[in-house]
C-alpha cells in the first residue's frame, strides 16, 4: 500500500484508504482549500482530509500554498504540472504526471512555485 505523510497535520504515515488504480502512468492531482484537501489519481478520489476537524494545526494547512517540495529521496517522480482548475470555486490543482508529455522535469530537493 501507498503512505502519506501531511506535515503538520498528521504525524505519521498513513496507507491511503484507496488504492490507487493499477495504470503504470499515474496522474496525481493536489485540490486545497483551507478546509479540505483531497488528493486523486487517475481521476480516483485516494484520499480527503478535513483539515479542520484532522490536522493537529489546521491554521498551517488553512493558509494558501505557497511551495511544493519533491523531496530528495523522491524517485518515483519524473515531472510536474501545475494547472488552474474550473470544478471546484478558486482553489489551485497540482498534478503530478508519470510521463514525458508537456510536463517539467523534476531535480530530487527541488522547491515549486
């Protein structure tokens, strides 16, 4: 099973309580507001926080995003693109692509936006 691990809101790792579908490629989307964050793969809700009533400081994860980090141990990664997403009111949509198509490479340790 895939673990996660939300800094500052839940202390340990944690299987994800939906596996995420078995396609090679995987498209990960991040949607954040400052009461939820959800997390889907291939289109497949994986995971839903409710920031407020799960986090340990739900003031840290209630602020907007002002980074994201690939941490330098990541190697299951090959890029990143960050797009604006329509479906739900003004929240800001990351996903991550498994694929060499339109993304950005992505450097083990590097910080976006």
């Amino acid at each position: 099973k895939i673990q996660y691990h939300l800094y500052n809101c839940i202390n340990s790792y944690t299987a994800l309580p939906t596996t995420p579908p078995p396609e090679q490629d995987k498209i990960w989307s991040f949607t954040k507001s400052s009461s939820y964050l959800e997390i889907q793969c291939n289109s497949v809700i994986v995971l839903g926080v409710n920031i407020s009533a799960e986090c340990i400081d739900p003031t840290k994860w209630s602020k907007a995003v002002e980074k994201i980090k690939f941490q330098s141990t990541d190697d299951a990664s090959d890029g990143y693109k960050i797009l604006a997403t329509q479906q739900r009111p003004p929240q800001p949509g990351i996903a991550m692509r498994n694929s060499n198509e339109n993304i950005s490479r992505v450097q083990k340790g590097s910080t976006l936006l």
